[in-house]
C-alpha cells in the first residue's frame, strides 16, 4: 500500500448541512471536530507506507476511526458500518455522505502497521498534544493511576484439554511448514487423535482413563520432539513456534519415569505464573487481585482528575498479569515526564507505594506520591497477639 500525504479538505457542505438538521445541538464527535479539529494528518504516518503501490486510505481518517471506535466500544464491522451509515462519523471525518467506506479488515492492517513501525503510542500522544495545547490538561495538577485486567483473547482450557490443543497447535503447523517431513516421521494414528479440536464432553469421565489419556498424549508429544531433535543439522533451527511452545508445555506437564512418560502432580508444576495456559498466546499467564484472578494481561492506566478540567487518560502501561503494580510506579513517572505531563500529586492505591518510592518521586520529579501504606501481613500482626510500640507507650 502507498500513501501521498494531502491537504485535509473542509467538512463536505452537503454533510455539514445535514449533520447540522439531524443534530441541532451537536454530538461528541461533531464537537470534536468543531471544536479540535483534525487530531492527525497523513504526514504522521508516512514512514508506515511505501512510496508505490495500490494506495492507501488516508491514515488521519483511519486514526480518527480507530479512536472513535476505542470511545463507543465498537468492533472493527460495528465501526466499518459507522463509517457507513452514521452521519455524525461522516462529519467528524469529513466525509461525503455517498462515501461507501472502507472493509473492516482495514482497522486490523492499520494497527498492525503502527505495531511494526513502533508508533503504538503515536495516537495518544499526538492527543494529549493537541488537549493540553488547549488548555484541558492542567499543568502540574492531579492524576490518578490504578490498574484491571485485560483478558486474552483464548478459550479456557483445563490441563487435559490444553496440552492436547497444544500437541494438535504443533502438528498442524508442521502439516504447513513441513508436510514431506512430518508424512516420513508421523504416526498414522495423530491424523484420527488430534484432527479435532479436544473438547470436554468427548474426554473420559473417569480420573484413571483422563490420567491414561494424559500420559498418551505427553507420549506423543515425546515421540514428535525426539524426533525433530535428530534433526538438529537440518529442522530443527528453523522449527515453527508452535513446535517451541510444545516443548516448553511438555516440560512443565509432563517428566520422565525410566522408561515411561509420567502427568505431573499439580504440586509439581511451575508457578501458576510462570506456565503457559494456550498454544496460541504464548504470553498471556494467570494472575489474581483481590477476588478477581483472570488468564491475560494487566493494564495500568493514569488519568488527570483535577475537578475543573475533563478526566483524560494521559498514559496506558500493559505488562505481564503477574507483574506486581509497585514496578510500574517509576515507569509511569518516566513515560508521564517525556509527555511534560507529570502532576504535582499523584493518587495511587497501596499497591503502587514503598518508601523507597516515596523519596524518589520527590527527588526525581518534585511531585507527591499519594497512597495508603500496605497493610501489616506479618504473622503475629494477622494472629492480633503478641507487643507492638502502642503497648510500651507510657513505659519509662
């Protein structure tokens, strides 16, 4: 795809007239307009194109889409169709109102695009730029930082279903990559075992015939990884990821005992952090907080709440689920600094304070952390016995 970046036109006359009788008093997004203006321009993303080739929709309006979309809680064919049939969204994109739009795969390629070209944070930042040169983020104010799950996008499996998934993942991509090899060193059987996708109403019910099944499909897996290791000099180095994920899980369900392969007690495993939970998202880990635990990611999110200014969103950090929030502390002071955007107080909960914390952040960047202390969680504060200072207080 090639894009030629242009002059942004005016809001059509035609859109403009209807959008005004439709909306006398306006919406978000024709405020935005009206109001902001045009967030992005096609020069932004020039570096995410070539310079030939079939060419491109114009990148500003895609951005434009991608953060109403973000805004409405829309999907990729609910924001397409927007683009479509919404004349607000023509107005705030500065679209004809016999503009067709686009296929909802293009949202999907554009964020692509920003991932490689290392621009992810491009739309924010362009953002906050154009808010706080308007006066709506306040200069050294208040903000709050406080973070919640985020899910992957994977089905829930137990460890039955999953380390078949994985074995089925891994075969399949070696059907792909390198049919000729697998047909010579596959068994005739894994065609009719792992074809289908496990499910749990066709798995035994019994715990001895689950354990039997487990230790067939850990066999399984032995067989197909022994037999890719003796080819260390050709397959091997070029081997799919899905072959490494099936490594990495074999490990940690499965171990050997003489000459048998064995399922592994569940004291035996690796910390719940540590394992993998899906073949397909090799990242995502299990975490809990308070009464929440979920399989996915973590995300940290600081937002401006001075009480005569809008709450804004000034920074999104996403890390492992397992990562405690105390590490990200400096790191949303560091990313808040090259914004120009640090406050004067910081609100956070007691996960993201320590001392140590405290006396930086007056150091490093003159502002307040603001948080309540963690709780007492030594043994004899939970037993509510033993002595303490309160109770040699008046003692000479």
């Amino acid at each position: 795809m090639a894009m030629h970046p242009s002059l942004i036109d005016p809001v059509p006359e035609e859109t403009a007239r209807v959008a005004r009788a439709a909306f006398r008093k306006g919406t978000l997004l024709m405020r935005v307009r009206d109001e902001i203006g045009v967030l992005y321009e096609d020069a932004m993303f020039a570096d995410l194109y070539h310079a030939r080739g079939q060419w491109a929709i114009a990148p500003w309006r895609l951005a434009l889409v991608t953060l109403f979309q973000f805004l409405e809680n829309l999907s990729d064919r609910q924001a397409a169709e927007a683009v479509r049939s919404r004349i607000d969204w023509k107005y705030a994109l500065g679209l004809e109102l016999t503009d067709p739009g686009f296929d909802f795969s293009v949202l999907c390629e554009f964020r692509a695009r920003l991932l490689a070209g290392g621009q992810d944070q491009c739309l924010l930042e362009t953002l906050l730029e154009r808010l706080g040169a308007r006066g709506l983020i306040k200069s050294r104010g208040k903000q709050r930082t406080d973070s919640t799950h985020v899910l992957a996008a994977i089905r829930t499996l137990n460890r039955l279903e999953f380390v078949g998934e994985t074995l089925r993942a891994a075969l399949h991509a070696l059907a792909q990559a390198a049919p000729a090899w697998l047909v010579q060193h596959g068994r005739s059987d894994w065609a009719e075992r792992y074809g289908a996708r496990d499910e749990q109403y066709r798995l035994p019910k019994s715990l001895a015939a689950r354990q039997a099944l487990a230790e067939a499909i850990g066999t399984d897996c032995h067989d197909l990884l022994a037999a890719l290791l003796n080819e260390r000099e050709g397959f091997w180095p070029d081997r799919p990821l899905a072959v490494e994920r099936l490594r990495l899980v074999w490990i940690q369900q499965f171990y050997h005992d003489g000459d048998s392969v064995r399922w592994r007690e569940p004291a035996d495993q690796p910390p719940v952090s540590g394992r993998l939970h899906s073949p397909y998202d090799p990242e995502a880990r299990y975490a809990k907080k308070r009464d929440i635990g979920w399989i996915g990611y973590k995300v940290h999110l600081t937002e401006t709440c001075d009480a005569d200014r809008p709450h804004l969103i000034t920074d999104v950090q996403t890390t492992a689920a397992g990562l405690a929030d105390v590490a990200m502390t400096a790191t949303v002071h560091s990313a808040l600094a090259s914004r120009g955007l640090l406050p004067a107080i910081h609100a956070v909960d007691s996960g993201y304070v320590n001392a140590d914390l405290l006396v930086a952040s007056r150091v490093s960047h003159a502002l307040e952390l603001l948080g309540p202390a963690l709780p007492d969680s030594s043994r004899q504060a939970q037993a509510g016995q033993g002595f303490d200072l309160s109770v040699l207080n008046g003692v000479e």
